[in-house]
C-alpha cells in the first residue's frame, strides 16, 4: 500500500483538504499579511537609513565648501551657524538629550547631531600633520596634534605647509521600527582645501592672517602681492615668485 492510499484511507478528511482548489481570500490575507507587512517594515527602515546617510553626507560637503571659500578669518559665531545649518539640513532640531531620556548610543552621548571643523597643515621635513586650530560643537573636543596622527591614512596628500580642512558630522539615527537595526550613529568625514586663499584662520589665533585679500600691506604672510591681492593694481607677479605652489624642481 502506497503512503497516499494510507493517508486516503486513515485521514480521509486530510485528503479532501489536500485535493480542494477553492478557498477564501480573506483568509489567505491573513495568512500572509504579517509576513508583507515584515517585509515592507524592513524596507522602508533600510532605505530610509540610507536616505539619511546621503542627507548627513550631502550636508558634510555643504559646510567644507562654504569654509573652503572663506578668505577672512572664521569665528566661533561662523562656527555656532554652521552647527545651526548641519541641524537644519539633517532635520535634527535643536534638542538634547535629557538626564531622564538614557541614549541608545552611548551613556555620554548629549547632543543627537555633532560638528567638528578642524584645519590641518602638513610639514614635509617630518612628514608630520599639525592641527592649526580645532573647534567642535555637540559631544565630540576639539583635534589635538596627537589625535590627528590617527588620521594620516585618511588625509590626502598636501604640498610643504599647505593645510586641508577637515569637517566631521555625527547624527544619531533611531529607526522607526525595530527590524533587525539597532540605533547608531551615522558618521560623515570630508576633506577639502582652501580654494581662494592659501589657509584658513580661525578668529583669535596667534598664528597671523590668510594673507589674502585683506587690504592690510603691514600684515604678516607670503601670499599673492604682499597680501594685498583684492586691492593691488600694481602687483607683477610674472615670474610668479607670489604663487603657493612649489615651483622649483619642475621640469616645464
């Protein structure tokens, strides 16, 4: 006797259920729903993860090409707005994080979004990266030389006391449903050099001036035409002994 005139003949009520074609869609709906809704649920939370991340990123490079075009020296205002510009761009308002709300990212974690503006200079006699100056607004403190040494892989590579500016961004991301995706945080990094002048001053530092279209003939700097670049109409600059490139041990 085969297995199916077994179950025919032991489970005959088996059997018609297993021969029967008709049903209720209602029934099947119901069946299957949660399984769709799962799938959907998963979905929209990765795709939204990823939606965010771009958003972060996109915002990143916004504020390292605003201050890449900078050639007056930046201050802790111009520093204060563009934390406000990363939280308008990113949508992560102006709240912190109370001592009854415990964050799911870190015990220590205040601020939902972070910002860091660090400018770095390279010296090739020692091949060594030095932070010029540092500011950070959230959690995270400013750069210091040792801690931008970790950093080296990362950074590109610069010309003898040419500086890059480094724009790092931290939001804390919960998703909305809990499938499989823990909260995090979503870090975005960029570099960028300074487009119009030779370095980028942050106000109060000692270090002297951008040297760059500042109209001031006394100020100390090396840069194009004595550092009179926006007004001098006299600069000759044709065996280009005012530019910031290197130009000796150049071919043509």
């Amino acid at each position: 006797m085969t297995i199916k005139n077994l179950i025919s003949k032991r489970l005959p009520h088996l059997s018609r259920f297993a021969r029967r074609t008709d049903g209720y869609v209602t029934l099947e709906a119901m069946i299957v729903l949660p399984a769709l809704v799962l799938i959907f649920t998963g979905c929209w939370v990765y795709f939204d993860v990823f939606r965010q991340q771009g958003v972060n990123q996109k915002a990143n490079y916004v504020i390292g090409d605003m201050l890449s075009r900078e050639t007056d020296e930046v201050d802790a205002t111009y520093i204060d707005n563009s934390y406000n510009l990363l939280k308008v761009l990113t949508r992560t308002g102006d709240g912190t994080y109370s001592e009854e709300q415990v964050s799911e990212i870190s015990t220590e974690d205040t601020y939902p979004t972070d910002l860091r503006v660090t400018v770095v200079s390279y010296k090739s006699a020692n091949s060594k990266y030095s932070v010029e100056w540092s500011e950070a607004r959230g959690d995270p403190e400013p750069l210091t030389d040792s801690d931008v040494q970790n950093y080296s892989d990362r950074l590109p590579v610069l010309a003898d006391g040419a500086q890059v500016i480094i724009v790092e961004t931290w939001d804390d991301y919960y998703p909305l449903f809990r499938v499989g995706l823990d909260a995090f945080t979503i870090r975005a990094y960029s570099f960028t050099q300074p487009r119009y002048a030779p370095q980028l001053l942050f106000a109060g530092d000692e270090n002297g001036n951008n040297g760059w279209g500042n109209g001031d003939q006394d100020a100390p700097g090396g840069s194009l035409c004595n550092n009179n670049a926006e007004n001098a109409t006299d600069c000759d600059n044709s065996d280009g002994s005012y530019n910031n490139e290197p130009t000796s041990g150049l071919d043509s």
